[in-house]
C-alpha cells in the first residue's frame, strides 16, 4: 500500500519491505523474505513498473528476513544491492550472525514468528554475491535522496534511511513498532535475543535525535505518524528487555 506520496509498503505484518519512486524510478529498501517475489513483482506489474526500474536495493542490515529477494533482484534486475561495511561479511555469508542471548522459545509469541519465518523462507535466504557499501551520512544519489545514519547494535551495520523529500524515516530495525517477544505495540528496539549488542542499540538511539519526518517506517510493526521524538521516548521508557 502507499504510505505518502511515492513510498510504497509491502509484504506482510511480519516483516516490511518498502519501495522509493520517483521519475519511474524505484529504490528498495530492504527485502524481505525469500517468498516476496511473486507479490513484489505483481507490486510491479499492476503500477506499470518493471524489473528494469528497479536502481537499487538497500538494506538495512544484515539479517535473513530484511536480506529476502535481494540477490534474485540483483540478478534479474541488475540493479546493486547496499549495505553498510560492517554487515557485508554477513550479508555475503563469509559471516555468521551470532546474537547476544539464546531464543527465549517459550514464549508464545517468539513461537509464532519462528514458524512464520519458516513458512516465509527466511532459514534459505540466500546470501548476496556483490554488494556495494554506503556510509554514515552520506545522501544517496538514487529515487527519494534516502540519507543514511549509521545506528549500530542491533547489528554492527545497522542504519536508519531519511528521505526528506518524501518525509519518511526508514529504520530497519533500528527501532520496532511492536515487541516480538511479547506482542506488545508500541516503538522498542528489539529484544536482547535478536541484538548484536543491546547497549549500544539503545544508545543508538541518539542518532535520530533531532529529525523530523512525516512518518517512521519500521522493519516490524505498522508505520508510527507520530514525531521521531516521542518514538525515541517511547523507546528509552521501554529501554533494554
């Protein structure tokens, strides 16, 4: 669906995949599940668009269910694909992901997304052969002038993307609007099972001080139109779970 002007939402309550466009162009941001392609290529099909205007995919960070289509995009669209250089070992698979604490599996909740998860492919994702990297504040000369902010601990590449043109916030998973451990709604950084390093990602937070944006469009849960500011308060309260 479309959030604002020209910033598309797809996929499902599990995971979000967003798109860009601007002039016919679209860029990506992350890619959602190895199972996306058929609903992001009838996405392309019912607005006129094609593989071939498909400039860039860019991903958040390096995690299976945000990495999704990128490699079957970056091979049949040619487009490239970009991360920050801290996740590329692990978005190539030189790497292994290793989180802080063991999955708290008797939790309901964490249950239901780990069967989803399998149910959406996420355990086969492929690894992403080329890719290209960007960093902290550098503006990106793709549709929507997405501005990057290197906002590490979730993982160590994990990055937010501005779009001042289209007032839009794009945060990975640098913040959620619900809890996947528990269900609960409301913006959080994730839970310690799925950080890197759970102190620095809610210290992290202090790079979004200061923006403004229409809306915060998150990895998981459903956009936030309320301001960055009470997002991040709402974060802090929360704090480390």
């Amino acid at each position: 669906m479309q959030i604002v002007e020209g910033v598309y939402r797809l996929g499902q309550d599990f995971v979000g995949m967003y798109v860009l466009a601007e002039g016919g162009k679209l860029t990506v941001i992350d890619a959602a599940t190895p199972r996306s392609w058929p609903a992001f290529t009838r996405f392309l099909a019912e607005r006129g668009w094609g593989l071939v205007d498909v400039e860039a995919v860019l991903v958040t960070h390096a995690h299976p269910d945000h990495l999704g289509i990128a490699e079957q995009l970056r091979r049949e669209a040619g487009c490239s694909v970009r991360i920050h250089a801290s996740d590329v070992a692990v978005a190539t698979g030189e790497r292994r992901w290793r989180p802080e604490w063991r999955l708290p599996i008797w939790r309901p909740t964490v249950v239901r997304t780990l069967v989803q998860a399998a149910l959406e492919g996420v355990l086969s994702t492929p690894p992403v052969t080329e890719v290209s990297t960007f960093a902290d504040g550098e503006r990106l000369d793709l549709p929507g002038r997405p501005r990057v902010i290197h906002a590490p601990g979730h993982t160590p590449g994990s990055c937010a993307l501005l779009s001042e043109s289209r007032g839009a916030l794009f945060v990975g998973d640098v913040l959620a609007t619900v809890d996947i451990a528990t269900g609960a709604e409301g913006p959080v950084i994730p839970p310690s099972f799925a950080n890197d390093d759970s102190r620095r990602a809610l210290a992290s937070l202090d790079r979004l001080d200061g923006i403004t944006a229409d809306v915060l469009l998150p990895g998981h849960g459903r956009a936030w139109t309320g301001t960055v500011a009470e997002a991040l308060a709402h974060a802090r309260r929360v704090g480390i779970r």
